[in-house]
C-alpha cells in the first residue's frame, strides 16, 4: 500500500472496490 498516493484517488478506488463487492455479495 503506498502511502504516497493522494488520499481523494485512494478513496474513490476503495469505493468503487466496495461497490463491486457489494454487488458481486
């Protein structure tokens, strides 16, 4: 996990990583 990315990218890619979740559950 790099912690040197921008916070806002890293939120919207873990946000889209849960939707896909909650979709494929």
């Amino acid at each position: 996990m790099s912690a040197t990315r921008c916070r806002k990218c890293h939120n919207s890619y873990l946000r889209l990583k849960n939707r896909t979740l909650g979709i494929k559950k």
